[in-house]
C-alpha cells in the first residue's frame, strides 16, 4: 500500500507539472482528488489493515493528498497564466483602425440662427423673456394699441380660440407682459413661435418664429435703436453691412421703420439672394408708442424706449440660400444634415 501511494503521487505531480490547459487539469483534479480516484479507493482499503499499519498509511495517505492538492494548486495558477498569454496573443488589439462612426445629429438652422442671435443680445446685456403662445386679444392687439377694427385683428390672419383667446400673431405680446412685470430699465429680447392664418407656400407658413427686442430706460432715442440693430448686423452678417431705415407704420411704435441690411451676398449691387435690390429687409421697429408704455403702467413722460420685431425664418433662409420654408418644417435629414 506504501508502493502504491507512492507511485500514485509521483505519477499525479509529474502529470500536473505538464498540463497545460483548463480541460486537462480538470480531468486530472477528478482522476486524482475526486471521490472516485485512486486515491479514495487506497484510503477506503484502509479498514482492512492491521491497527499498527493503519495510522502510519493514514498519514501517509494525507501528505500524499495534500502534495497532490498543492502540486493542483501550482498547476491552476499555472494554467491560468498560460490561457491568459494564449488569450493575448490571439487577440491583437489594433489601436490605429479608424473607430466606428458614431452619427451626430446637428442643430436645426432655426435652432442655430436663433442661439446665434441670442449670443449677440446677450453680449449687448439684453437678457431672454418668455411669454405664452396662446393669448388673450388684449396682450396682442389692445394692449398694443391696435384699435378694434385694425385689419390685422381680422380672422383671416388670426388663428382665434374664442371671442378673445387667440394663438399669438407676433412677439410683441411679450413686450406688455414684461413692461407690466419690470420696471425700467427693461432690456429684453423675445424669440418664440408666431401663427398666422396663412396658406403654406414657399414663403409662408401658419406657424414662424420671430424674436421681439425691447429696450425702455430714461432718455432712449432712436440713435439707441439704430446703434443697437447696426451692433446686431454686423455681428450676424458681416462687419461691412449696412442698415436702411426706411419710414413705415405699426400701431405700437412712433415713429416706425422697417430696416433693410445691405446684402451680405453682393454688397449691394444686386444678386439672387437680394433679388436685385441690394438689400435685405429684415425686420420692424420704432420708438414705443406712449399709449403702449401707459397701458402697461410705465410713464412716458419719464421713459422712453425702442422695440423692434424680425422674422427668424426669414433671416435663417437668406443667411443659407434657401429658397423654399417649407424645407425647414419638413424634418427631412438630407435636408437638415447640411447645418
Ligand atoms: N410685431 C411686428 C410684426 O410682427 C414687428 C415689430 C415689432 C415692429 C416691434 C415694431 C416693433 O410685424
């Protein structure tokens, strides 16, 4: 039995010594530590042997076990180590292969001309207002001073919820909610959507954004205004550009003008992007009309100021080339991957 223990630890370590692979070693952990191994069957024989033999083969039954144990132990490690460098080398990582492309979406050009403009007002220390999409007639037309029966107040170009909640048809809503909630000095600008009962063509569309500017302080006169909107074009077009005042006519401000910047395309001589006029219209403005100013709790014996409305859509197509809005509602990726 002696022999045989030890032939059996010899034969176990030099068969663990070698083995090179998970599988193998786990075949030999059964062969020589499990239930069914030589080595139990050996110890199991132990009852039949004489009380003097029995505790000398016992122990040395156990040191055979626990050098088998220890020999596995090596090998495990062992194992695992080799199955790691095989591992490495076959798995050559190539850190110089371009990536994966990952697909980044872009900002709608709305989104990007309106940022754009944001940025420029806030560097002059406007700050952004808010107001809501859904009105009542007095926050778009009374309190605008635009008497009753102004055209503009017509169904035809106002979408109506009722008698006097309608969906607001321009900015300027926001001019009387926060002249009612600040006192002076108010710089603000005022991006958002506008709707008007408009049909869908080329350039119009029943819902645009527009972003409203007002400014009410001590002293304002047009001279602010004009500094503010030439600031406002040469950062947004170009520092060559140049603005035309031209005379108009709004309910809310006097005087009014419309203003034309000089075509960033052309300079001036005429192109495609101007139709041949050299300018650009771009938006409307004016001096607050006092009525305006007293309706929403301001003096205007003390204050003054100016406001001014443009069309952002109108300012994203000539700024691209656009030649058709409904592309800018229309969500096609071609279309937009181009921002
Ligand atoms: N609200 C005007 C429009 O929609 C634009 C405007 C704003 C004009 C502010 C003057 C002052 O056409």
């Amino acid at each position: 039995m002696k022999e045989k223990l030890e032939a059996l630890k010899q034969k176990a370590l030099s068969d663990l010594e070698t083995v090179k692979d998970a599988a193998a070693l786990e075949q030999l952990r059964v062969a020589y530590l499990g239930k069914k191994s030589e080595l139990a069957s050996i110890l199991k024989g132990m009852a039949s042997l004489s009380p003097e033999e029995r505790p000398v083969i016992g122990q040395l039954g156990n040191s055979v076990r626990s050098a088998i144990e220890q020999a596995f132990e090596k090998a495990k490690a062992n194992v695992s180590k080799l199955e790691t460098e095989k591992k490495i080398n076959s798995e050559k990582l190539d850190v110089t292969l371009p990536s994966k492309l990952i697909s980044m979406g872009s900002l709608h050009p709305l989104t990007k001309i309106q940022s754009q403009m944001e940025d420029i007002f806030l560097g002059m220390g406007f700050t952004i207002a808010e107001g809501p999409e859904v009105e009542t007639d007095y926050y778009n037309f009374t309190a605008l001073n635009t008497p009753e029966f102004h055209p503009a107040r017509d169904v035809q170009d106002t979408f109506y919820i009722t008698d006097k909640v309608l969906l607001r048809s321009q900015t300027s809503t926001v001019q009387v909610h926060v002249m009612e909630q600040n006192e002076p000095p108010i710089r603000i600008i005022s991006p958002g959507r506008v709707y008007r009962s408009d049909a869908v063509d080329a350039t119009h569309s029943p819902m645009f954004h527009q972003c409203e500017g007002l400014v009410v302080d001590k002293g304002i006169t047009m001279a602010d205004l004009k500094g503010t909107l030439e600031t406002f074009a040469k950062a947004m077009f170009g520092g060559k550009t140049e603005l035309r005042f031209r005379p108009h006519h709004f309910p809310f401000t006097e005087p009014s003008c419309e203003v034309d910047v000089s075509c960033f395309v052309c300079g001036g001589c005429g192109c495609s992007v101007c139709k041949g006029e050299g300018w650009i219209e771009i938006l409307g403005a004016g001096m607050v009309h006092p009525n305006v100013l007293r309706m929403s709790g301001i003096d205007p014996e003390v204050y003054s100021g100016f406001a001014f409305g443009m069309g952002i859509e109108r300012i994203v197509m000539t700024k691209y080339g656009i030649s058709d809005m409904r592309l800018l509602y229309e969500n096609d990726v071609r279309f937009l991957r181009q921002f």
